[in-house]
C-alpha cells in the first residue's frame, strides 16, 4: 500500500482519538457546571496534538479556556450552552472524519476487486 494512503488513514485516526479527547473534556465540563469555582477546560489544537503525538506518543491536552459567554457568581466559568455546542461540533467532526476513513476502505476494497 502506498505511504501516502497509509498517512491518510492515520490522519484520519489520529483526528478521531482526538475528538473523542475532546468529547471527554466536555463531558467533564458538562459534569462540573454545578461545581463551584470550577474553570472550564479545552484541548489544544489538533495541529499541536499532531506535533506532540509524532515525538512522544502523547495523549490530548488539556488547558484552561477563558469563556466569552461569561460565568457564575461563585467562579464557575462553564457554560452549558457553550458546551453543547462544542459537543455538537465535536459529534459532526468525528462522524466526518469516520464517514471519510470508511470511505478509504471501500475505495481499496474495490481496486482490490472486492466489493
């Protein structure tokens, strides 16, 4: 198989394991709403977990998010409606990038005369 098809599957890979990273620190969010003095949390970019994953193996990033959308008197700083649509965004993203990764099997299995 040619490496440049072979680089494309891990692409697409490597961009689902992180936007399952980044459902998980929603979820967290999601969890801590109620949580006083809870600060909400994002992952760094997927082209910073691309850079860091390629020398050292590692895993999603976590960081403090400052939030447009404001915060609670008690220092919380998740918003829920922010949060459900960073989620939704998350869901489209990954249900893209395994559509397309499906799609890059078929397209192999039938050059290979499998149907």
């Amino acid at each position: 198989m040619d490496s440049s098809v072979q680089n494309w599957f891990q692409l697409a890979s490597r961009r689902m394991e992180w936007l399952s990273g980044r459902q998980n620190v929603i979820a967290e969010n999601i969890a801590n709403a109620d949580t006083p003095g809870y600060v909400s949390r994002g992952v760094r970019s997927f082209e910073d977990f691309l850079k860091s994953s390629a020398s050292t193996g590692a895993t999603v990033e976590t960081e403090e998010v400052p939030t447009r959308w404001g915060g609670s008197k008690d220092g919380n700083t998740v918003v829920l409606e922010e949060q459900a649509i960073l989620a939704a965004q998350s869901a489209g993203e990954f249900r893209l990038a395994s559509k397309l990764y499906a799609k890059g099997h078929q397209l192999i299995a039938l050059a290979a005369g499998r149907r």
